[in-house]
C-alpha cells in the first residue's frame, strides 16, 4: 500500500509544482520579427555621449493608424540585473511638455545635456540604476511625437492623452514583449499629477476586463509637486510666497479678498492682485525660489522664455497669466538652451530614430503646436479609487518650488482625509536631513529638503534614494547611516 500512497503523493506534487509554475509567467522570449524591430530601434549611440554598457532604443509606436498618430519613446535598460528589475516610465507634464527634454537630459535619465564638449555627461545618479526607464512624449503635439491628421491638435486633454498613452504601452510591450512580466510603476512631476493617475486608472480599469495579452503587471504610482486640485494648488502658491516672504502682505491680503479659488472665474480686482504677485516671477525662478536665473547674452531674456499657456490647461482665475506655466531649469539655469540646441541637430535626431516624417516645427521644451486642452479641476476622487483599489502611491514635494509648492500639496493631501498611520518625521541621506515624510493608509507623502520643482535635478543624491525606496515599497531611512 506504501507505494500507492507514494505514487499518489508524487502526482500530487507534480501537478502542484505544474500549475504553480504555469501561473507565474516567466520572461518572454522575443520571436526573430521582434527582435528585429527592437533592433531597428536600438541606439548606437549619440553625439557627445560617454561609453555605457547597457543598451538603449528609441523610436515611434503608432497609437491611432488612421489618423498617423505616433508617440516617441526613449528607452534605457538598468545598468545592472535587467532582466529582473521592474520598468519605470516617466511623465513631464505642462500640459505638452517633453518628458526627454525635461525628464531624461536635465533631471533622472542616464545622459544630462550640458554646455560645450562633450554635450552630454553620465548621471551617476540615474534612475536607470533603480529600473528599467523608459520616457514618453505625449501627448501628439510634444516634441517628436506627431499626428498626420491636424484638427487632432484642436481636441487634445487629459483623456485623449490617458487614452493614447495607454495605447502606446500595449504597443510598446508588444515590440518589447520580455518587459511585460515585470513589475510596472509610474512616476512624473508638475502636470503629471493629471498624467500619471489617469493613465494609472486606465490601466486599473483594463486589467479588470483585459485579455493576458494586454494585462499590464502595474504595481504604483508617484508624483512630485503635481497638479492634482486647482483650488488648493492655487490657494497654496499663494500662502508660499507669502510665507516665503516673496511677496508683500499687502499683495496677500488683496488676494486672499478679492481671489476665491474655488472658483474658475477671477473677478478685476482679483486679476490687479495676481498681476502684482506674478510680477515678483518675472525676476526670480518661480520653480526653484532660490536658484539663479538665466542671464548668458545669447540666451532668450528670461521674461519672454516662458512657455505658451496651453488654451484651456489653466484654471480660468489663472489663466491670464501665463507665467504659471514657464519652467526654467536647474543647477545650470541655462540648461534648457542647451537641451533646445542638442535635440534639433540633425544628427542627434538621426541617432534617436526621431523626426521621421521631417516635423515642420523645431523640438521644442514645451510644445507651440498644441491649440487646446481639457481638463478637469481635480484628481483627488482618482485617487482614491487607485488607493482603494490597492495600487501604491507616494507623492513627493521638493520645499523651494513655488509653482506647486508643498503648502499646496499638503492642502490637497489634507482632502483625501486620509487616516496617519506612521507620524511626520524626518528622513535621512548619509548623515543629513533629506525631507520630511509621512505615512497615511494608502499613501506616502515625503519632502526633499532645498529641492525645486524639478526634484532630481536640484537633489540627485536624494531623488535616487526616493525611487529607490518607493519601487522597493519600504519606508525611507529615520535615522542617519
């Protein structure tokens, strides 16, 4: 009778083992016409670049055949153990600002743009050292991404850009099919507060009817100094510079009279009250309070270097005042010129796969094509479907932005009326106070301490512990080490 009993429990075993296995879907092999098309995309390498071992693509995925809708991607595989760690895409937000330009040459991608030769330098603190990262230019409009079908440029929004955005990540897995089984996150800053929980929803929301083929293995998302709820976004610019002692108490008080910012209308005398406050901006970085601004004799004066206001991007009550919208650089407060002038050479273009179809306007930081945009005034009910729903989500703030500064956040976060389950307390880097962080159930909300509205390019050291953290999904450090 024992070997009866031993047979039985071997077969048990066996189809055990047998169904485990077919349940855990292991890396994709990609078939020869795959992998000829990711080799099409592959970069060999571009001017200025320093020598790396990982490799690199760049290219288009159609997202609308019928109206030659492509978006441009650039991707760059981690430096180390690839093959097992999770895929990352970053979003830049605007509305129709580069996640290249911004994202990947000024803030977290491998190669930083920078004055002179060689023209770009190796980030030792990338987040390719953390994930696989992968960028996007979307909507149609931004940079190299383009539609043959012009009247799409009047009709763009938040949900025409979740909807192509998601479309382009089915696509793309399908061209890098060994990705698919990864854990998937996504993270972005500034408008990217819309991008980034939209996209999320779509995706949450296929999954639950998708086929295998187009499950997405999403795990999370994170934002910084993100666009998320008009009337505290706007209410919290305002208490910062005041608080930050940028503008006059006589200013506030006209504002916190005659502004209600929970509604889209501004009255005249609200409108005389803004004006004064945006007139201090015109002088100092806005994005980085304490950073210099651009002054170099060849460069575009400052004032005028402000991106076009997106029709309809903007709450009504702002939306005279196109200054919300500017976003100048980093530790180079130049930088942004030499990011424009690096990606319309045309053998930088050609190296990246880009402008295929010879684009009749320059790259451009943010874009001048797109004629209107959608939106809605506030993600906060997004979000907490996602939250519910189970998918993890930190939000980060750098404290020197006065664009959307962490009064503002912390307003916003306030609304989710979220329970605290682990008290603000400080986190560290090495020996020194990187931010501030708290746990609430469902969420993380953490500060970078001395960092602007571009959080990895004023704190590198930091912004790399941040993700580092949030994909690992543990707390970051109370104590220095």
């Amino acid at each position: 009778m024992d070997h009866i009993f031993f047979s039985f429990l071997f077969l048990f075993l066996f189809l055990l083992i047998s169904s485990s296995s077919f349940c855990i879907e292991s890396r994709a092999v990609p078939d020869g016409e795959v992998l000829a098309h990711q080799e099409a995309d592959r970069v060999a390498g571009l001017p200025g670049q320093p020598p790396v071992k990982f490799p690199q693509y760049a290219g288009y995925v159609t997202v609308n055949e019928s109206h030659g809708k492509a978006l441009f991607y650039w991707f760059f595989e981690a430096t180390k153990d690839a093959e097992h760690k999770p895929l990352l895409l970053w979003l830049n937000g605007g509305p129709g600002c580069s996640s290249i330009g911004f994202g990947e040459a000024e803030e977290l991608g491998p190669f930083l743009v920078q004055k002179g030769v060689p023209e770009l330098k190796f980030n030792k603190h990338s987040w390719n050292k953390e994930a696989n990262l992968l960028f996007l230019e979307s909507p149609i409009g931004v940079g190299f991404s383009y539609t043959n079908t012009s009247s799409n440029l009047l009709h763009l929004g938040d949900e025409i850009t979740a909807t192509d955005s998601h479309t382009f990540l089915l696509n793309w897995f399908k061209r890098f099919p060994q990705y698919k089984s990864h854990e998937f996150y996504i993270a972005g800053e500034s408008y990217a507060g819309h991008y980034v929980p939209q996209l999320a929803e779509k995706i949450f929301d296929g999954n639950k009817r998708s086929t295998k083929d187009e499950y997405i293995n999403f795990k999370g998302f994170m934002v910084g100094n993100a666009v998320m709820n008009d009337e505290t976004d706007q209410k919290g610019m305002v208490d910062y510079a005041w608080d930050h002692a940028v503008i006059s108490d006589e200013v506030y008080d006209d504002i916190r009279r005659s502004c209600d910012f929970s509604k889209e209308e501004a009255g005249s005398a609200c409108d005389m009250a803004l004006d004064e406050y945006f007139a201090v901006y015109s002088i100092i970085d806005m994005y980085s309070l304490y950073a210099p601004v651009c002054v170099e004799s060849n460069s575009t004066p400052y004032s005028s270097r402000r991106s076009r206001m997106v029709a309809g991007a903007a709450p009504k009550i702002f939306s005279k005042h196109s200054e919300w919208h500017q976003k100048p650089a980093g530790y180079d407060p130049c930088v942004s010129e030499h990011t424009s002038a690096y990606f319309n050479r045309p053998d930088v273009q050609s190296a990246l796969h880009a402008n295929v179809t010879g684009i009749s306007y320059p790259w451009t930081h943010c874009s001048n094509v797109i004629e209107g945009w959608n939106s809605v005034s506030s993600l906060l009910q997004v979000i907490r479907k996602l939250i519910n729903g189970g998918i993890r989500v930190w939000v980060f703030s750098g404290d020197t932005d006065g664009r959307v500064p962490v009064t503002a956040t912390r307003l916003t976060l306030q609304k989710l009326g979220l329970a605290t389950v682990q008290k603000w307390k400080p986190w560290y880097n090495h020996q020194q106070v990187g931010g501030w962080t708290v746990v609430y159930d469902g969420l993380t909300f953490v500060t970078i301490r001395g960092a602007g509205h571009q959080v990895p390019t004023f704190a590198p050291k930091q912004a790399q512990q941040l993700v580092r953290h949030f994909l690992a999904g543990q707390q970051l450090p109370s104590a220095a080490f």
